[in-house]
C-alpha cells in the first residue's frame, strides 16, 4: 500500500539544504565583476570558466530544490548570463577597437565608449543581483 505521496511532494515538503545562490554570486561579482567591466585598455582576463560553471551548477541546483525555492536560483542564471554577456560585449569592442586602428591600444573614443557601456552593463548586473537578493529573503 502507498502513501501517496512522491518525490514532487517530499521535496515541497522539506526546505532544501542547498546553500542560497548569493553565498556565491555574492563573492563571485565582488572579485570579478571589475575585471569583467574593465577598461578596454587594461589588460585584464575575464573569469568567463568560473562564470559558466556558476551559471551551470545554479541551473543543476534550481532542478533539485522544491518549486517555491526555485526562483533565487533562476535570477541567479539570469545574473551570470548577463556577466557573460558583458564579457561578449567587452571583447567585441576589444576587437572592433583594434581592428579600427592599427595600435596596440584602443582609441581615447573606444576606451571612453566602452566606459559608458560599461557603466550601464553594471547598473543592470547590479539590479538584477537585487532582484536575487530579494527573492532569497521571501
């Protein structure tokens, strides 16, 4: 005889043990956000590895907590992918700046473009971090 209950049930049941995403993203943006969003004519190198992992190990995570704690997890997704993103954007304009001139270094306009963009790729990182953070107090 069953008792009619299954593993969907258990696990809205029981909180998960798994630690909240901020406990990493927290440190993960602190360390590595500033060589991320760097100037273009600083010669840094993105954490793009550790920011896949991070963004994979959330996605696993998110498949293992109950429904109601799933939320955090997907922001945490959304946070890294929009890393990830800005580590495109970063090289992107890397390459376009050093394509437009034949110097080693990006132009005064690259460099100050790419501060600007910079500086709003933060501000939406930064927002929806917020967003994360919040969704792990409820």
């Amino acid at each position: 005889m069953s008792s009619g209950l299954n593993a969907a049930d258990v696990a809205r049941s029981y909180p998960s043990t798994a630690p909240l995403p901020s406990t990493q993203l927290g440190p993960f943006m602190s360390d590595q956000l500033g060589a991320v969003l760097a100037p273009l004519d600083h010669d840094t190198s993105a954490p793009r590895q550790q920011a896949v992992e991070l963004r994979e190990k959330f996605a696993d995570e998110m498949e293992m907590v109950s429904e109601p704690e799933k939320p955090p997890y997907k922001q945490a997704v959304i946070v890294l992918e929009l890393i990830i993103g800005a580590m495109d954007e970063r090289e992107k304009a890397i390459n376009e700046a050093h394509h437009k001139s034949a110097r080693a270094r990006p132009s005064r306009a690259a460099v100050k473009q790419w501060a600007n963009r910079s500086n709003v790729l933060r501000q939406t990182i930064d927002r929806a971090y917020a967003v994360e953070r919040k969704m792990e107090r409820r």
